[in-house]
C-alpha cells in the first residue's frame, strides 16, 4: 500500500487484515529489512493475529461522487500486462491470462446476490486491453440485468468512444487512465509508447 500506510493507517486496517505489516521508508534498507523479518526482530514491524480469516465483504466502503456507497470490493478479472514500462514491477507477468466470461458474471451475481456488493472496482493492470473480450464482458453484463456499478484502470491507447459508450452502458462509471506524464522526453524514457499528441 506504500503512502497510504504511512498517510492512513487506520483507513487501511478497516479493509485490509495483514498478519503483519511494515511502516516507515525501507527502500534504502530493505536487505536489512529482509533480514529482520526473518528473524522478528525488526522495530518497523507491527505483527498482527487473528486475521487470516475471510474478511466480511460487508466491511468494504467507498465514496462515489461524494456519498456514501456500501459495499463494495476491488477484484481482478484479468492478470498481466504485455507493456514495458520502466516503472512498473509487473506482478502478474506479461503473459494476459483471461477468465471466462460465464464465471465472471456468476462471481458478479454472487457478489451482489449473497454479498450485497453493489460496486466493484476491477484492478486488471488494463482493463481493455482485449477489445473483444471487453466488449463481450460488458455485453453479457447488461444481459445479465446485474444492478452493479464498476471502475477499472486502462491506457489511453487501448480504448475508444464506442467501446466507452458500451462500458457505461453496462455499468462503468469510472476510467482510470495511466497518462504518467505530459513531456514527450519522460514518456519514452518511460517506455510508455504514447506520446503527447495521443494523450
């Protein structure tokens, strides 16, 4: 969660249980710190217990358009990314691995039916990047009738105003978009391959 710890860690703790966690800049130090963990020694360290249970959905909150909304759950559909940007630390790999779409709508309908989750957001690194499957998503989606709202990150070369028309048809109500900078020189130093003019 990097900042958010430091900025808000109460916040943090009502929606994320860790058995541990680390506060405080480490980047300097992190073999010590590797070193510590090992040993349970370190003073960065707050351990916690009693938390590797499920945690109940109905404890998720967020604030759209400055209400209240309850509740609601960040998710992936999709994992990895098959961009090089310099900055990333690609968790998932670059290889995309694409859930079907039948067992997305089914874990949507059960999220909303036994779960009361009414907004997601989807943490795919982004989101269209396959158009077909996208718009094949957000299709059976509004087949579905699935009263649910969602958010999702993408890359502005990977989206265009028919298939957003189509992602707000189907419920989204927010698009996250990785612009990263506005000089030309940092963007390809970035390996972002867009520049300004596509921006």
């Amino acid at each position: 969660y990097g900042p958010y710890f430091d900025s808000n860690l109460d916040a943090v703790l009502k929606i994320c249980h860790p058995d541990s966690y680390v506060l405080g800049p480490i980047d300097e130090n992190i073999d010590a710190l590797i070193n510590d963990i090992k040993e349970e020694q370190s003073t960065m360290i707050l351990k916690k217990s009693n938390h590797r249970e499920f945690v109940n959905l109905k404890n998720y909150y967020c604030f759209t358009h400055g209400e209240l909304v309850s509740p609601w759950i960040a998710i992936y559909l999709n994992r990895g990314c098959p961009f090089h940007c310099s900055f990333c630390y690609k968790h998932f790999g670059t290889e995309v691995k694409y859930s079907s779409i039948n067992k997305v709508i089914n874990q949507l309908k059960d999220l909303r039916s036994n779960h009361g989750i009414k907004e997601l957001f989807f943490l795919d690194s982004t989101f269209t990047l396959n158009r077909e499957w996208t718009t094949q998503f957000c299709r059976e989606k509004i087949i579905s009738g699935l009263d649910v709202k969602w958010q999702a990150e993408t890359r502005i070369d990977c989206f265009d105003k028919d298939l957003l028309a189509l992602m707000q048809q189907a419920g989204c109500t927010k698009l996250f978009i990785g612009v990263e900078s506005f000089n030309d020189d940092i963007l390809k130093k970035c390996n972002k391959r867009i520049n300004l003019a596509k921006i």
